[in-house]
C-alpha cells in the first residue's frame, strides 16, 4: 500500500465519469445530512428572534450560540472519538467482512452509554462555567436555561451519530439523511409549539427549542438503531447476532479516535472562549453580531463537513480494498466539489454582506459589525475547504495522532494567544480583532493537511493485525441496494 501515486496514468473519460458518479453518490446525501444538522441549530436560532418581544428576543439571540458552544464542549470528546467508527466499517466492507462492519457498528451505543457516563460528574459545572463569563446578566440566564435543557441530550446525540457512521461506513448515507430530516420536523414540531405557547401551553422561550433538540436527538438514536435490526442490514450484515459488547473493538475505536476527540473538544473549547470572551466582552451587540454570521458559516461548513464524510468512507474502502490511488483521486474530487461550493460563498460573503445581515436581525450596529465578520469568512473559505477536505481524508486512513496535534496546538497558539493579544493590543478593532486572528488559523491549518495528505505518510497505516493478502477482491462484499430512506 506504500507505493508512489505521483506517476499514475490519467484515468479514461469513462472511468473518471464512473468514479465522479461514485463520489457524488456518496456527497450528495451526507451534505443533505450535515446540512439537516446545521439547520437544527439556525432553525433554533431564527425561532428566538421571533419572540414577540424586541428585548427577550435580543437576549435570547445573544444568548444561544454560546449555551450552545458550553453544551458542545461537553459532548465533543465522545463524537470526535466515535466519529471513527465510520473508518473501521468502510476498511472491513472493503476488505470482505460484513459482519465486523456492523460489530464496530453495534460498539457505539455502548461507547455512548461509556461516554454519558463519564460527563455526569461534570454537569453540576455547568451553572459555575456559564455564570462565569462577561455577559450581561439576563443573557447568562437565558444561557444556563437552554444549556441545562440540551445537556440531557448527550448520551442520544452521541448514540445517533456513532449510528451514523456506521451507515456512513457501509456506504448507505441515505438512512442518515432522512433520519437527519425527519429530526428536524420534531425539532420544530417540539420546540415552536412550547416557546410559542401553541394550544394551550405556557410559553417556555429559549426552553422550548432546547426541548426540541432533545427530542429531535432521541428520535434520531431510535430511528437508526431500529433500521440497523431491519431484516434488509441483517440479511447483509449480520446484525442482529453481531451487538454484543466487544472490549477489542471497542479499544480499537479508542485507539485510533480518541486523537480526534480530544482535537475536538480542544477546537470547540478553544472556540467558545472565543464567542464567549474574546467576542462577549464587547458586550451583546456584538455577541448579536457574531451568532448571526455564525449560521451563515455553519450553511457553509456543515455541507463541506457532509463531502468530508463521505470521502472518509470512500477513502476507507479503497484503502481496505488495497487501491490507495481511487483514495488520492477521490480526495481530489471532493476537494474541487468543496472548493467550488466555497468559492461561490466567497462571492456572496463579499457582495451581498448587509442582506444577509438583514435576514436575522434589524439591529444597525450589528449589521456594521457583521459586514466585517463576513469578510473575514470570505478570506478564509477556501481554506477551511482545504482543511476539511484533507483532514477527512487522513481519517479515513486512520492517520489521526499528528494532524489532531497540529490542530490543537494551532488553535490554542493562534486563537487564545493571538486573539487574547488582539483584545489586549487592539481594543479600537473591537471584536473584529479576534475574527482577523481566527481568519489566520484556518489558513494555516488548511495548509498544513494538504501538505500533511501530500506527503503520503497516511499509506504506511494498518488498522487490522491481519495480513494483507486477507483482503477479498473488488466487489466480494454484498452490497444492499438501497430502499428509500434505508427502510426494509
């Protein structure tokens, strides 16, 4: 698997058609799913900007990105690490073994519980960790309310998305696609009602979106589990026999995701002292200023984030099935797809900046602000195309200890020392200060895991003890076709 791609011949018109129909065949459903994803939050965002009155609206828009960063910080850990089941189960449906695909499949919901577990002992945090930054104090109310609702969606959030992967992983993204659109229906179904004080209900506020999000969450975990019992995924996988508890596999999933997870939680912690200090310090305007733009960030990161999935799935399986070329030239495919994407929000970032402003707050103040925070994310967009991409595509050749490294001492390099030095330094940029410094971090990092993927080190990897020549030929896997929705 060690051998040089950087003399492979151009692939026939035909060919090349075929392997951008097998790439889009996966990226299309996974951007839909990641997408459904980044709405559950804007659609929670636009709900409290409804809120009949102008004051509580304001504050509860102030207030739920960083009750929503707090909540993050406390689930990540396990999602990064789970996250990883999905290079497990593309490398054994590409090496022939349908039945250690669901088995690392079935080791999420007790990773889940594993997980859930270990953050209980954290939760009575929650109040000292919110009241403690510089916020006003209605919004820090409004903050703890939402956050301590959401917390009890961490074990189904963890359990839903390690379930997804393993979907994911067998290359049937259309199960967590509409499972990921049906949750959305039971968010809002759940949520509007109860803040609105819909038949009969007294109105909850900001409460009642996070009681939609634990709803929507639960929903998902039973969704997926009850379709991984379908008679068509047992047929194929084997997996009603294979859900035992399996302390190997479950070390293996460790092993090569806990690098992730702990990446992640660094990341989302590093990025909620940046909402809640470096940007919350300049007071709600601001904090308005950028939760808004964030949605606009999150409509283009989650659908990048959709192409990482699938390509880390795609790149698994070639990989298990011993081809590191159809893994190169799929990462090359999803690279133009992401960059393609980006580069036209690039251009709407620049030219259509106060519209899209205007589409969740009338606020002037926040308007101005949120012009230059869109900049700032059009300079960066092609890059952080760069980094998903790329990062993806190491994960899914398990190469996840030194990229995780470079990314965790990135962030606290760059965000906590630079973007304190630019609030300390630079007070007259305001919190547009820390948005130029977090700009300069995803430059970098986007770099660093193009040239990281370049340098093709990730080959070298072996996941499984077995010897290669175990593998099975292309195609010895049996592959369900595929019913609407994944239902049998």
């Amino acid at each position: 698997m060690s051998q040089s791609t950087d003399n492979m011949l151009p692939l026939e018109p035909a060919a090349a058609g075929s392997e951008l129909r097998a790439v889009l065949k996966m990226v299309v459903p996974t951007v839909i799913t990641m997408s459904a994803r980044a709405m559950l939050d804007v659609v929670d965002f636009k709900l409290v900007t409804l809120i009949r009155d102008p004051q509580e609206a304001a504050t509860a828009a102030a207030a739920i990105l960083p009750a929503q960063m707090v909540v993050w910080c406390y689930i990540v850990l396990g999602m990064g690490t789970i996250n990883l089941v999905s290079t497990y189960v593309s490398q054994s449906l590409g090496r022939g073994r349908p039945e250690e695909c669901s088995a690392y499949g079935w080791q999420v919901l007790y990773l889940a519980l594993l997980f859930g577990l270990t953050s209980l002992p954290f939760a009575p945090l929650l109040r000292g960790i919110i009241y403690s930054m510089p916020h006003a104090p209605q919004v820090l109310d409004r903050e703890y309310a939402y956050a301590s609702i959401v917390l009890w969606s961490l074990a189904p959030t963890l359990a839903a998305e390690g379930l997804a992967q393993f979907f994911n992983g067998v290359h049937r993204p259309w199960v967590t696609t509409c499972s990921a659109l049906e949750a959305n229906v039971i968010n809002v179904a759940v949520g509007a009602p109860l803040m609105f004080g819909w038949f009969g209900i007294e109105p909850m506020g900001i409460e009642g979106p996070a009681w939609g999000t634990v709803a929507s969450t639960s929903y998902r975990t039973l969704r997926l589990a009850l379709t991984m019992l379908s008679p068509r995924m047992n047929d194929a996988y084997a997996t009603r026999r294979t859900w035992r508890p399996s302390p190997r596999r479950m070390l293996d999933i460790l092993r090569v995701g806990l690098p992730t997870g702990v990446q992640w939680f660094s990341d989302v912690f590093v990025w909620m002292f940046f909402v809640t200090t470096l940007v919350g310090r300049f007071g709600t305007v601001h904090q308005v200023a950028t939760n808004t733009t964030w949605q606009y960030m999150r409509l283009s990161f989650m659908p990048t984030a959709g192409v990482g999935v699938a390509l880390s799935s795609l790149v698994g399986k070639s990989i298990g099935r011993g081809d590191p070329s159809r893994a190169t030239r799929d990462a090359r495919t999803a690279c133009a797809i992401t960059l393609s994407y980006m580069g036209a929000l690039t251009v709407l970032f620049l030219l259509a900046p106060r519209w899209l402003m205007h589409r969740f707050t009338q606020d002037p103040r926040a308007i101005d602000i949120g012009v230059g925070i869109l900049a700032c994310a059009a300079v960066f967009q092609l890059f952080d195309a760069l980094a998903i991409v790329y990062l993806s595509a190491l994960r899914g050749a398990g190469d996840t200890f030194w990229p995780s490294a470079f990314s965790i001492a990135a962030h606290w390099t760059i965000i906590m020392g630079g973007g304190w030095a630019a609030v300390t330094w630079l007070p007259q940029a305001e919190s547009l200060g820390p948005w130029v410094v977090a700009s300069a971090l995803i430059v970098i990092i986007g770099v660093f895991f193009w040239l990281r993927w370049r340098s093709k080190r990730w080959m070298k990897i072996r996941l499984f003890r077995e010897d290669r020549a175990t593998t099975v030929p292309t195609g010895a896997v049996p592959e369900p076709a595929e019913s609407p929705c994944g239902v049998a």
